[in-house]
C-alpha cells in the first residue's frame, strides 16, 4: 500500500508541471485538438511525444505521469 500511496503522490506532483507545460505550448490549442482525436489508449503517449512531461531535471519521461496528464487535458476545454 505504501508504494501506491507513493505513487499516487508522484502523481500529484509532477501532473500539474505536465499541465503548466502544455499551457505554455505556442500551439496548444492545435496540439489540444489533435489530442483529442487520438484515442483514449494512445493519449499518454501523444503527451509525451509533445515534450509537456518532460520533467525538467529528468533522463525519462514518466508514462504514469503522461497518462494522467493526458486524462487531465482532456477534461479541459482547449
């Protein structure tokens, strides 16, 4: 349980740098569009692959992170 706990905390942390990221992209609101065509599957790589969680200091993208930065955008508007 600790480690999901710990988890679940990473999560917290690092998703809205994924977020603060995307919203600083010159072309979010193209990018965003895009997103939301791609399926649900395919969107945590989609994030990654447009650099929003790439964590400054990081080696790797984190694809838990991706994942769930990618269900947070596709909650908002554009």
């Amino acid at each position: 349980m600790s480690a999901e706990a710990s988890n679940i905390a990473v999560l917290a942390r690092l998703t809205p740098i994924c977020i603060d990221q995307y919203s600083q992209d010159p072309d979010k609101v193209m990018k965003h569009a895009a997103l939301m065509k791609t399926n649900n599957w395919e969107r945590g790589d989609y994030v990654a692959k447009q650099g929003w969680s790439m964590i400054p200091g990081e080696m790797e993208v984190n694809s838990k992170v991706s994942r769930d930065c990618a269900t947070a955008l596709s909650k908002l508007k554009g």
